[in-house]
C-alpha cells in the first residue's frame, strides 16, 4: 500500500512566481519504496502583502480556482500541471490560516511545511521521514536551514544543535533566552498529522504562526533535529520578514506573549504525546 506524505505550501500572489523552483526540488526528492507526496497549495486571498503565503483577499475556499489576483496576477498560473498537486483558494488570513485550511484535503499521515518561496534541499523528506519512522515517541522533525540570497549564494547561522532528539522544553527554553530566536526553523517542520491537528494547526497570529506551532509540539512531544541542511529560506524584497510591520515593537510583544502563554500552558496541562 502506497503511504503519503503531505506537503502544504500557502501562497499570495507575489510569491507564486517562485512556486515552479518549490515545485523542481519536490520532484528531485527521493523516497522509500511505498512511499510518495501530496502538495497542497492554498492561496491566501487575492494577494497583497505576507511572507511564504499571507496577504489580503476576498475569494471563498474553492472558488475563483483560476486564482486571479486582485492586481492582475495569476497564481494558478504558476501551480504545476501533476496529479500529486492540489490548488484551492480562500479567504485572506494569512499563512497560518491557508496552511491549516489546507490540512481538510491531507491524505497524508505526515505533513511537511514548504513555502512557497523556499526550496528541499535533495534528500530532506528521506530523512525527516526516516526520523519518525523508526522512532514512534518523536512528534515533529526540523532540520538547518539555509538563508538563500539574491544572488544565488548561501549563507548558514552558528549554533545550531547537534544531530539527534530534541527533548520536550528544549526549544521553549532557548527561545525565551534568546530574544524569542528557536534554534531550530519552524519552516523547515514536519509533523505527524494527528499531532498536528490535536493542536489544532497553525496559531491564529498575523506572523510567528509557524513559531507558535512549534513551541506547542515542543511543549507535548520530543522532537528530532537533522544536521544536514533540509531547506533553502529564500532572501527577497517582498518578505513580510524584512517590513517593519513585522518588527513593530508592540505587536511583536503581544506575539510572542500569546505564544509563551500557550506553549507554557500546554506543559502544564501535562498532555503529553505518545
């Protein structure tokens, strides 16, 4: 029996142009024999501004499926003509929102988070798969990631951990020791399913969604960390990462309040998976 694996990639329209290369280095991905991947695309609205998928819109989920932007761009345009990809729109609410809404159609049990303006490095659903297979007490993978500049070069970051578990608070601990820095990237998750929907998919933030998320797998369950580098995070002018609304000093307290609030809540809760 042929087992899937999810990928889900939110989308505005100024990022779609970079959903071909998202696409080239999911078909250069290698998996076990049985083994196969789903990629769920969500537009996020009709455009506007956001960061691997936010923006601003209007279209219900699953209508306006040619995906025409209220500037004049055509995500559909750029969404790849295969069987294994799923294109839908819905309302504007950001990444977190399109990514979750996305989660009605996973036939996956695991599900991969791929922006749309990123890349896999060769090999990175192998080895975030084989990092849950054979070990069933471990929820959620993340792997180092690569910042992809302008120009095509790369650039890596000092401190990443050692290859291995990533045990439960780990992550919870160094963030808020590091002014609210993981030293894992929550764009280069994967996570089983169940997980992922018991918490009930990404917070409902304006951005730090994907941080959110995972500070609540690290709250309930031991992750696991791969050395090799699994994502290429691409640099550009149009990531809501580089405005200063991202950086606004009072909303980004709130942000991270919100976020400590419920990672710490869940530990305490003592839920625990596995």
């Amino acid at each position: 029996m042929t087992r899937r694996i999810t990928v889900v990639t939110a989308v505005h329209a100024p990022s779609a142009r970079f959903l071909p290369e998202a696409y080239k280095s999911l078909c250069e991905q290698r998996l076990p024999e049985g083994w196969e991947w789903q990629w769920l695309i969500q537009e996020d609205g009709d455009g506007g501004e956001g960061d691997g998928g936010g923006g601003d819109g209007r279209a219900a989920d699953g209508a306006d499926r040619d995906g025409r932007a209220a500037d004049g761009g055509e995500v559909r345009a750029y969404v790849p003509d295969d069987a294994r990809v799923s294109f839908r729109r819905g309302r504007a609410g950001g990444p977190g929102v399109a990514r979750t809404l996305a989660l009605a159609r996973a036939e996956g049990s695991y599900i991969k988070v791929l922006d749309a303006d990123d890349q896999l490095t060769p090999g990175a659903l192998a080895r975030d798969l084989a990092a849950l297979e054979g070990r069933p007490d471990i929820g959620w993978a993340t792997s180092r990631a690569l910042d992809l500049l302008p120009d095509g070069s790369t650039a890596g970051f000092p401190g990443d951990p050692e290859e291995g578990p990533v045990e439960r608070g780990t992550v919870l601990g160094h963030w808020t020791a590091h002014d609210f820095r993981a030293q894992v990237h929550p764009a280069t998750l994967f996570v089983r399913r169940e997980l992922l929907l018991a918490l009930g998919g990404w917070m409902a933030l304006p951005a730090s969604e994907d941080t959110g998320l995972l500070l609540a797998l690290d709250a309930v369950s031991r992750g696991w960390f791969s050395a090799e580098a699994g994502l290429l995070y691409r640099k550009w002018e149009g990531q809501v990462t580089g405005r200063p609304a991202h950086t606004d000093p009072v909303e980004r307290e709130a942000r991270m309040t919100v976020v400590a609030a419920r990672a710490r809540a869940l530990a305490e809760l003592g839920w625990r998976y596995g």
